[in-house]
C-alpha cells in the first residue's frame, strides 16, 4: 500500500510543479501576461536588467509591476500599478499595454522609451496617475490622455512633444498638471481657469500669448505657478492677487512689461516670487514685501526704479540689474533712460501693445475776417 502511494505521489509531483507555472484562470492576469510580454520585446536595451525576471505566467513577481485585488473583485488578483522609474530602459510602448485594463498608476520616468503613447491606453479607464517623464517620446500632444475619466495627476515633461496643447487639456478634473520642457507653441486659453490643479508648470515652452486674467478663477486650488521661459509678452494682470492659496510663482525669463500688480500683496500663503529677467518697472509695492510667509524674492534684470527698504529684509532676494539707486550691480543709467523714455502698454487682453499715438494737433485757426473800410 505504501508503495502504491509512493508511486502515485511521483506521479503527481509532476503536474503539482505544472501547476505552479500555470495558475488556475485569472483572465485579468492572463491579459497582463500578453501585454508585458509585448512590452519586453518592444525594449531594446535594458542596462539593469529589470526585465530579467519578466517570464512566465506570474506577472505578480514581475520587477516594477504591482498587483492588487481587483475593484469588482476582492478574490481575484490584476495588476494595477507599473512603476519602473529610473530603469534607463530603451524602446518603445505597444499598443498591448491597453490590456491593462485596471492599472491606475503608471509611472515610467526616467528611461529613454520613443515614439509616442498608444491609442490604446483609452482602454485604461481607472488611470489615476500617469507619468511618463524625462523620456524621449515625441509627436503631437498625446491626446489619449483626455479620453482617461480617472486620470489626476499627468506628467509629461522633459520629452520631445511638440505643436499645440489642446484647450480641452485645463477642463480636466486634474490635481497635478508638468508638461514642461518639450516643444509645444501655443497660448495660454481663456478656459485656463477651468483647471482644478494645484501645481501647474508650463515652463520651457513657447508660450508668446498672453497672460489671461481667468487664471484667477483657479483660487480655490492652485498651490503652484510655474510659467517661467515661455516667450510670454504681456503685463502681469492685477486678477493674479486672488489667486490667495499660492505658495509658489515664478514667471522669470519671460517678455513681462508694466508694473508689479499690488494685488499680490492679498497672496497672503506666497512663500517664493521669482519675476527676475523680464522687462518690469516701476516701483515695487510695499505690500509685495511684507508678506507674511515670503522667503525668496527675486527681481533682478529688469528695470525698477524703486524699491522700499522691506524688500532687502527678505531673507532672500536679489534685486540686482534695476535702476534702483544707491544699490549695487545695477544698470547703466543710460540704459535705464532709454528704456524708461519709451513706457511699454498692455491692451484689455493683458497683451502687449502698441503706445497710443500721441494726441494730434488742433488744427490751426482761421485767420480772423478781414475788414475792408471803403
């Protein structure tokens, strides 16, 4: 009898080992199996070996790839998280990847992965964050991104996109927006107040629009401003002083004219102002430099010609390239004459103008009658 049993556990040992490389059916990890196998075969270069341990059916134990029960289903597994961030991984992203069809987190940055997003993350109807940042992914905005109804956090910066950002973009219901540091041209739209982020950061684009004064409609949430060597031509509107929850706004290395609105006297939380390399001037309002929390004040290179004696307590600041006087490092007087003799304008838009002409010339009288006496 104990042999019998002896020889019925070999037998079985076999299919007991079959059955640790397949699982009893789970169609979700199934699918997952397809789409990461289609992924590593799209990656050309893979330095660290993260991919090493992509075989067989288990994409549970996968490096950077995370299951969780699933949200109709607490008994089943599926993979809900990819985060292989820093991976200096080399390729490109296939259309499989829709098959992760309850992942909510995707988080890829830091890799050298081209082309551009699939048309088949539409699929991914429970994406809450996705960041595919510091790649080198090119094309059109990806507008896949606006067909995602979870979607809260997107980061695209430091890549290659180029071309317009569509306007629908600030109408998502979206907490965290970077899509800095590619090659979009485009202007910031009305509808920017529509955006329900915190921390929006356009910098390094082409931006040569203006700065719409519907941004103060964003003063329930945004925390952070961050539009700094965009090529924006405009005035800073007064609007911006409502914008009273922001901690952080940095508008440097831009075209900005006109004066430092004194509305930013009422953005009681603003603990950083960087408004440095732009064409300003003016005086600098009191109210700006005694604000409560601010610890960095930046204004250097451009052309005040007042500044109150607060501004120099901050415990940061840096006022140099004005025509401020009796401070140091400030600009030739001559310069600030010749840009000072030719004041800059803004039309309602908050755009740069032409100055208005000059008022003609009444023309002259008529000679008075003459009167002849015969």
């Amino acid at each position: 009898m104990k042999s019998r049993c002896f020889v019925f556990f070999l037998f079985l040992l076999p299919l007991l080992s079959f059955s640790e490389y397949f699982p009893p059916s789970n169609p979700r990890l199934e699918k997952a199996y397809v789409a990461l196998q289609a992924w590593k075969h799209a990656i050309t270069s893979d330095p660290k070996n993260i991919t090493a341990n992509w075989c067989g059916p288990h994409v549970c134990n996968y490096t950077g790839v995370y299951c969780a029960p699933a949200p109709d289903n607490p008994h089943e597994l599926t993979v809900a998280g990819v985060d292989i961030n820093r991976g200096d991984l080399e390729g490109t992203l296939p259309e499989e990847l829709g098959l992760l069809s309850d992942l909510s987190l995707f988080h890829l940055n830091s890799n050298r992965f081209r082309g551009g997003l699939p048309s088949s993350f539409k699929c991914l109807k429970l994406l809450f964050e996705l960041d595919v940042s510091n790649n080198q992914l090119e094309g059109g905005f990806p507008t896949v991104v606006l067909e995602l109804p979870a979607l809260k956090y997107l980061d695209i910066r430091f890549n290659q996109f180029c071309g317009d950002v569509p306007p629908c973009v600030f109408d998502l219901k979206l907490d965290a927006l970077f899509i800095n540091n590619n090659q979009f041209t485009f202007s910031i739209p009305d509808n920017i107040g529509n955006s329900t982020v915190s921390v929006l950061v356009l910098a390094n684009n082409q931006i040569p629009g203006c700065f719409p004064k519907s941004i103060a409609n964003m003063r329930e949430t945004l925390r952070e401003l961050i539009i700094l060597n965009a090529g924006l031509r405009a005035c800073i509107p007064p609007e911006i002083g409502r914008l009273t929850k922001l901690r952080v706004l940095d508008v440097s290395y831009n075209h900005l004219v006109g004066p430092l609105p004194a509305t930013i006297g009422d953005m009681k939380e603003l603990e950083q102002l960087d408004v440095a390399h732009n064409k300003l001037s003016g005086e600098i309002p009191c109210v700006v430099c005694d604000l409560p929390k601010l610890k960095n004040f930046t204004y250097s290179y451009n052309f005040f010609c007042e500044e109150p004696p607060q501004c120099l307590k901050i415990r940061s600041h840096d006022d140099r390239k004005n025509c401020l006087p009796f401070r140091p490092d400030q600009r030739p007087p001559e310069q600030c004459m010749a840009f000072l003799s030719k004041p800059r304008y803004c039309d309602s838009n908050g755009c740069i103008a032409k100055p208005p002409p000059p008022p003609s010339s009444p023309p002259p009288s008529p000679p008075p009658p003459v009167h002849y006496h015969y």
